[in-house]
C-alpha cells in the first residue's frame, strides 16, 4: 500500500525519521484494527452516511497545511504529521462487524485521541504530535495545546460541521 498516494501531504514532511513514523503509525493502526483498505473507513459513525475516513484526514491535513504556510510560525512537520494522524485513533475505535463498521470492544472503552496518542508515543512521535492526536477533540479542553494543536482542532471541527450540514441539507 502506498500511503503518499492515499495521504499526498505525507511526501511533504522534510523529517524523514517523522515521516517514517507517520507511516508506521498507520500500518500497526490498520495492523490491530484489522483494516485491508482505508476506503472502507467512515471518518465519523455520527453522521449517516458520512464520507470516508481518507476524505477527512485529507480535508483536514489540506487545510491545516495551507493555515501553517499563512501563518508561517508553525513547525509545518509537526503540522502536517499531526494532521494526518489526528484521527489514527479511528482504527481501533472502529471495527467491522456483518459488513458494517461499528463501535469495537476498545472503542465502547477508549476513545480515538487517547488510542491514536499512545500509538504515536509507541512509535516515538514527537510530543507535539502526540498533543495534536490527542488533543484535536472534546479530550483537548483539559491540556494545553500547542500551535499546530490549535489548527488541526479547528481544521476538524469545520469539516465535521460543514459534513453535517451537507448530511441535513
């Protein structure tokens, strides 16, 4: 599987270090949640019929990337990885079940921030990361966040927002 070609702001991380940690992180994700295809992966189970998992980290990285080249005062590795990992989570909070993606045992236990953070420290990730993972949700109201924290979290929720809206309309 090529990973640059399913997240094409990977090949803009400068770290190669990070961005083989970035792409570790995804394969032992798809590995424990026994994932074949990222395509197969709604990115949310809130929403019916809600686009795919790789549509929103795409969406998300895409705006997060293009608000850190505005800003110009974000480590834009950080940035991006943090982007493409915020919802690595997802992996193991969701399972496959009669053909339908639903809630996993771990998933009823642990949310995807907490799931997606401890990978991404497994993996040796920096903090920062693992900030951005963690805190890009409800859980990030309770840490402090770092920059690049700040934009993945509201990266996020505008593309959850605006996939509602286009649910209700």
């Amino acid at each position: 599987m090529e990973l640059e070609a399913i997240f094409p702001l990977i090949k803009e991380i400068k770290d190669e270090e990070m961005k083989s940690k970035v792409k570790k992180c995804i394969e032992i994700a798809m590995e424990r949640g026994g994932w074949d295809s990222l395509d197969e992966i709604p990115f949310t189970l809130l929403i019916e019929n809600a686009y795919s998992y790789v549509k929103h980290v795409n969406n998300v990285a895409r705006m997060a990337y293009e608000i850190g080249k505005a800003r110009g005062d974000v480590d834009m590795d950080i940035l991006i990885a943090g982007a493409i990992l915020h919802d690595i989570g997802k992996l193991l909070e969701y399972e496959k079940k009669n053909g339908k993606v639903v809630k996993s045992r771990l998933g009823k236990y642990v949310r995807h921030p907490v799931s997606g953070a401890a990978l991404a420290m497994e993996v040796g990730l920096d903090v920062r990361v693992v900030n951005i993972i963690a805190a890009h949700s409800k859980e990030g109201e309770f840490v402090k966040r770092c920059k690049e924290a700040i934009i993945v979290h509201h990266c996020d929720f505008i593309d959850f927002e605006i996939a509602r809206w286009e649910n209700d309309n």
